[in-house]
C-alpha cells in the first residue's frame, strides 16, 4: 500500500510540474512578480504606465525551445514633451524627429521560462525605435528604466533613452549613410 501511495504522491507531482512548465509563456510573463515590485503583476505595472499608449504581449519561443515571452510597451511621444534628463528637455522637436521616421519608441522586456525557473528568468531588456523599414535597439544591462516604469515616473533614465532615440532618428534622416544604413 505504501507503495502505490508513493507512486500516486510521484504522479500527482509529475502532473503539476507539466502543467506549470506547460501553461503559455505569455501569461506567466504577465503574472510575474518582479523583484522591485512584488505585491503587483508586470502586467499590472505595464498597464498603469501612464506613458504607454499601448502594451503588447507575445510568445517568442521557437518551436522545441525553452517558452518565452516579450512584452513591449509603446510610449506615447506627447507625454515626453517637456521631460528633462541631465539638462536637456524632450521638445516638440525631438518628437518631430520621431514621428518624421515614423517611428514607435518602445520599452521591450523578454523572459524565458526553463523548466527549472518557474519564476523565469531576465533574457532581454532596452528600448527600441521601431519602424515599417528599420529597427534600432539599445539593449540594457539594469533595471534603472523598469523600475521607474513601475513607480509610474518618467524618470531621468527614461527620458535620457527618449533623447537618445530622437537623435538617432534625426541623424538617420539627415544622412544618407548614417547611423544603422
């Protein structure tokens, strides 16, 4: 009897363990705690940004691959107008710049979920300019830009990556072999 209580204890395990590691890398990544944010969801925190025009969810795992997730947040360029980093001012003409390329300023976050990290674990991070022709990153190496995000701030690190983007996007369009051609 021991035994099969043993076997049934192992099985029901087994079970629990598939169906963790089975459940869609999307809502795990929105159901993720973080660290410097542990009593709301990142989709919670994301959401609330009062700064994103939009957030955008999705599976970037290929096929027999560890599950992962990405989630990028837009920001809406009118609500950097007049935001300052080490002096200077995010203008109408830095969003000109912007809206000339046509393109979305985004914050990207990616989490993979290996079998052994049920919590996942950080694989990408930084911003983007995004275009219909061209993509231009800027991957990061610490949180300084999530964590204002989470307390709902458009902080000096967010915009100095602002101001960064918008000059980026004007030297591209004013040289024909600038910067990424």
């Amino acid at each position: 009897m021991a035994r099969s209580s043993s076997a049934l204890w192992l099985l029901a395990a087994c079970v629990l363990l598939v169906g963790a590691c089975g459940q869609d890398p999307v809502l795990r990544l929105q159901r993720l705690h973080p660290d410097f944010a542990p009593d709301r969801t990142l989709a919670e925190i994301l959401g609330a940004y009062r700064c994103f025009s939009r957030v955008s969810w999705s599976s970037v795992a290929d096929p027999g691959a560890v599950p992962a997730g990405r989630v990028t947040g837009i920001f809406s360029l009118e609500c950097l107008v007049g935001a300052q980093s080490g002096g200077r001012v995010f203008t109408g003409r830095e969003r000109d710049a912007l809206a000339k390329a046509g393109a979305n300023l985004c914050y990207v976050l990616e989490y993979a979920f290996p079998p052994d990290k049920p919590d996942g674990e950080l694989t990408g991070m930084g911003m983007m300019i995004v275009t219909m022709d061209w993509t231009q990153s800027a991957p990061m190496t610490d949180a300084g830009i999530i964590r204002e995000i989470a307390a709902n701030r458009l902080g000096e690190r967010t915009v100095k990556a602002a101001l960064d983007a918008a000059d980026y996007a004007r030297l591209r369009a004013q040289s024909p072999s600038g910067p990424g051609r």
